[in-house]
C-alpha cells in the first residue's frame, strides 16, 4: 500500500473537483492510503469529508505561501507521503516545490482538467515527474503546442459513476414537474451558466426547432453569471412558455433520467463530464467539435456533433432526434456501453493507480 495526497487550492465545486473526490475514492477502494488537502472552507472539504476521506487544510494564499510549502513538507514527513497529485495552479506549485524539498522524495503528478491556456509552464515541464491529462485533446495541447516531454503526458480520461448515473435505477418526476403532457419532448442541458457553454447557441436555435416541434420543452440545469443574459434572451425571443430554468439541482441523474434529449453547444471543452454523464443515462447527445468533445460524443453514433456557434446546424440536428424516436433509443443505448467500458470511474482509478505504481518502481530503481 503506498500514501497518496491529492491537493486541491479551488474553493469552488465543479467537474474539476467532482473528479478529483471521485479519483480519491476510486484510489482508496483499490487500497491506497488517500489525503485530501485543501482549503478550511472549501466545498472540496465538506464532499471529502462527507465521504469519508483523511483531510487536511491550508489557507494556500497563494504559490508563493512558504507557510504552506513548510506544512506540506511537513505531511510528507509525517504520513509518510509516496505520491504527491496536484490540481489547481497554487497548490500545484506549493506542493512540487515542497515534494522537491522534501528528503522523502514522493513522486509529484500534475493534473490538467482544463482545455484552456496553461499560466506556469514550469509546473507541467519541471516540477512534476508525469502529467495527467483528462482527454486526449488536452495532451495534445501540452505536448504538441506547449513543448512539454510526451514521455511524461498520459491521457486518463474522467469517470462516471455507474451506479449513480444509471438508467435502470433512477426515476425521474421531471415531466410531472414541468407539467408536460404525453406529446412533449425534452430537450435539456446540464451545465454551469457561463458563456462558453454556448446556452445562447441553443436559445437562438429554439425558434427553428418549435416551428418544426412546438410541443418541445427547453430545461436549463445550472446557475451561474449568464443567469440574467439568459433569461433577457428568452423573453426577446419570445419563448418564456418552453423554456425553463431550474437552477442548481442535486438530483441530476433523475433530471436526466427525464430527458429526451441531451444538448451541450460548448464553445470549449477539455472533455466534457456532463456528456459523459447523459451518455451513462442512455440519452443521445448533441454537441460540437471542439476540444475533447469528440472523443466522448461518437458522431451520428451515441450523438451528433455540429459546429460551435452554429444555431441553425445545431437546430437541424436537434429536429432530427426530435422526429426519430428509434434513433435517440439506438444513440442512447450505445452511449450507456461507451461508458461501461472506457469511463467508468473504476477504469478512471485503476490507470491512475497503475500510472502511480509504475512511477513509484522507477524511483525506487
């Protein structure tokens, strides 16, 4: 068994983090020794907390806090750290800097959740001894683009929860919830209200489709700063009656257990955990090409994939699914087995494990 401390500096809640607790767990239940280190009042605290994970907190003002550099020296020392993995920017540098210090020598993984433009070069071509990456896109950028060592890039990409994310276990009062009758169709996205996730792409598509659907339902899952954007769009289009903001909500899978379809006009997107999590729940999904979307959004297969900012192609695919209800059936059940077998969050923690274990024998060699 080996110790594996897993840093966090983001005090927020999203993919990101969702996956960091899911690889902890994941890691834990193969038998490995997991401590979570973060901020006092993070949400990553109250989730690994509630989870049962080992925690520790730092304040982590900033990359250049020695205070935190000493204090994570400190834990290496005193649980006998062998794997540093580090997430966000400042923990990223506290921690490698301290792994570097350090007479035990842990091994240091960096992770990039993200598809935009790295800050620190450094802490993805020095300080680490492997980076990992969600998607193969994202790696790509890294080596390709940023001229970080191939040798030491590895694509994991994220896992799902299958039990959780299960068609067969959930039931969904969404229809009953949104009052629809038997004729209507739902088409939904789950995602935070920001402007790259493109929520104004499928607003200006919506007259299109209800010209050619018009019992389609529109549902918003997420809060965020486009709130008010969004819904200023609604009322100058016109379309308040089929269009529904439900805000933050804890029980996803049994909203998308509601769903006919699944629609993410992303304008950038490292992976896309949302998608995943659609696919796992047997919908078909419709997004674009961009990022690593294409590598979970398998074209005219488990969905379909359009331009980004392209309303009226994003309109067209969206009547298409609309019109044939065999096909979402087909594209959603070949989603569901996409994901049992390349993104189960089992699959996510055993490359994880196994990337650690290969690691750890070369430095002891």
């Amino acid at each position: 068994m080996f110790t594996i401390l897993h840093s966090e500096s983001s005090l927020g809640w999203g993919g990101q983090e969702n996956r960091t607790l899911h690889e902890c767990l994941g890691l834990k239940s193969l038998g490995a020794r997991v401590i979570v280190l973060c901020k006092p009042e993070s949400r990553l605290k109250e989730k690994a907390q509630a989870s049962g994970l080992e925690v520790r907190t730092h304040p982590m003002r900033s990359n250049r806090d020695l205070r935190a550099v000493r204090y994570v020296m400190g834990l290496i020392k005193s649980d006998s750290v062998d794997v540093v993995s580090t997430h966000s920017g400042d923990d990223s540098f506290i921690c490698a800097i301290a792994g570097r210090l350090s007479k035990r020598k842990p091994v240091i993984v960096r992770t990039r959740h993200l598809a935009l433009p790295i800050t620190s070069k450094i802490t993805y071509s020095v300080f680490p001894h492997a980076v990992v990456t969600v998607s193969d896109y994202v790696r790509r950028y890294l080596v390709e683009d940023k001229g970080i060592d191939g040798k030491k890039v590895v694509s994991i990409p994220t896992g799902i929860d299958l039990k959780k994310f299960s068609p067969d276990s959930q039931q969904s009062g969404l229809r009953e919830e949104l009052g629809a009758g038997p004729g209507t169709l739902i088409v939904g996205t789950v995602a935070i209200l920001r402007r790259k996730k493109g929520h104004h792409v499928l607003l200006d598509a919506a007259p299109a489709i209800l010209k050619e659907a018009p019992n389609t339902l529109f549902v918003f899952v997420g809060d965020g700063p486009q709130k008010e954007n969004i819904e200023d769009k609604i009322k100058k289009l016109g379309i308040g009656g089929n269009v529904k903001l439900l805000g933050l909500r804890p029980d996803v899978p049994s909203i998308l257990k509601g769903l006919d379809i699944v629609v993410l006009p992303t304008l950038q997107e490292a992976l896309g955990t949302s998608i995943l999590e659609a696919s796992a729940m047997g919908k078909p999904v419709i997004s674009t090409k961009v990022g690593g979307v294409p590598e979970v959004v398998r074209d005219n297969s488990t969905g379909i994939l359009v331009q980004p900012e392209d309303p009226e192609g994003l309109a067209c695919a969206v009547i298409k699914l609309l019109k044939d209800s065999e096909l979402r059936v087909s594209m959603g059940e070949r989603g569901r087995k996409m994901v049992e077998e390349e993104y189960s969050t089992e699959k996510m923690a055993e490359r994880l494990y196994a990337l650690y274990s290969r690691l750890l024998q070369k430095r002891a060699h």
